[in-house]
C-alpha cells in the first residue's frame, strides 16, 4: 500500500512538473529531459508512467477535469453556473488546469489529440441544459446541443483573453459579465431572478469541496514539482519503479 501510495504522488509530480514546462514554453517546444530535471525523478520513474510526451500531455489536458462533486442544485441552470465558476477558481489557482488549457488552445501542438476537454465540457454543459429544459428553466428556442456550443465556445474565448491580458486574475469578473450576456437569452425571467452569478462563488464552492475532502482548497497553487517534498517522494520512488518496469 505503501509503494502505491508513492507511486501515485510519483505520478502527481511528474505530471505538475510537465504542467510547468507546458505552460511555459508550449508543447513543441518542450523536452523530456526539462520534464526529468524539473521533477527531479529518473528516466525510468518518469516512462514507468508515461511512455512518452504525447501521453504526458493527455495526462494534463485530462487535469482539467473537476476530481470532486459539486453539489447538485434545484436549478439545473445553477448547477451550470457552477460548474464553470469553479473551473475558472481552478485555472487561477491550480498549475495542472492552467497547462491543461494552454494545451488545449495550443495550435502549435502536433500529434496528439486536443478536442477531448471541449468535448466533455461541451457534453457536461449539453446535460445540464437538457435537465434544465425538463424542469421548464430555458426558454422555448433554447435547442441544449446548440447552445452548448455556443457557451463552450465563449467561455474557451474568454479564458484566452483573460490569460493574455491579465494572466488569470480577472477570469471570474469575465466570466461572470459572460453570464450575464448570455442568460437572459435562453433562461426564464423566474429562474434568472433565483441564480447567482458571483464571480466568488466558484472560490467558495472549490473550498467548501476541499474542506469536506480534508484537503487544502488551494493546494494546486503552489508548483509541487520541484519543491523539497516533491523532489524527495521522485527520488524516493525511483529504484521501486524502475524495478517494476524491468519485471513487465
């Protein structure tokens, strides 16, 4: 239990480590060796999990994706609100996620495959949508795979925006002014009145789900990879996992 344990905090620094050079220099230009020498690890620890940068890359992209629940909400439309106020907190915050968009925006990275988180943003949007619609919240026009689209399509934009003017900070501000633009022409005058487009409450939302999980709410912000603790949990699992790899 031990060696697995070390093994998925392995995992952990390795990926934060390729999340920093992805986001600072882009996928082509990245190497393996600046992935080795900023987690600290050996070749061996890094292909026992990864056989390559382009899996490497899957595994951020994929980092994008919430490890937790949100809580459910009586407006389906909430729940929506929700679901982008907190990825907006985690790309303010959290390495993984802002290299995980850089990716997915990066046109310049070649050979491998980028439209899996807009897919699945587009498709958990779609499901809200279509809930909300069976619980009368979207007005009659209002066709969920369309405006799906629309709304992924928007919110892809103004993450682009926000990184290159302001490097994040104003993402939740953006994000909730986007909202408000959009909502009022697909939700009902009753729901819209009920729903809450603070720009704080993807922060509150990220805590409270950490706090419940007994973790800290903003562990991703600071670059575990590289740091003293990081550096050791690598070194100390190199041998295990070289050893591993020979006996496959």
């Amino acid at each position: 239990m031990a060696k697995q344990d070390r093994a998925i905090r392995t995992r952990r620094v390795i990926l934060e480590a390729a999340a920093q050079v992805f986001e600072e220099q882009g996928y082509q230009a990245t190497t393996i060796s600046e992935i080795l020498q900023r987690a600290g690890v050996t070749k061996g620890a890094l292909y026992f999990h990864f056989e390559s940068k382009k899996e490497l890359a899957q595994g951020v992209l994929e980092a994008q994706d919430l490890d937790f629940v949100l809580p459910p909400q009586d407006i389906k439309l909430q729940e929506l609100i929700d679901v982008g106020a907190v990825h907006a907190y985690r790309l303010q915050t959290n390495p993984l996620v802002q290299a995980g968009v850089r990716l997915s925006l990066d046109q310049q990275a070649h050979g491998f495959d980028r439209s899996g988180p807009f897919l699945r943003w587009r498709d958990t949007i779609m499901e809200l949508l279509v809930a909300a619609k069976k619980q009368n919240e979207l007005l009659p026009h209002v066709e969920p795979l369309l405006t799906a689209d629309v709304y992924v399509g928007a919110f892809a934009g103004i993450q682009s925006m926000s990184h290159a003017l302001t490097g994040y900070q104003d993402l939740r501000h953006r994000l909730a002014s986007l909202q408000r633009h959009l909502l009022p022409s697909i939700a009902v005058p009753s729901v819209l009145a009920a729903l809450d487009l603070s720009p704080e409450r993807g922060k509150q939302l990220a805590e409270s789900a950490a706090g419940a999980a007994g973790a800290e709410p903003t562990a991703g912000a600071e670059p575990a990879a590289g740091a003293e603790t990081g550096v050791g949990v690598g070194a100390e699992t190199d041998a295990d996992q070289e050893t591993a790899k020979a006996t496959q």
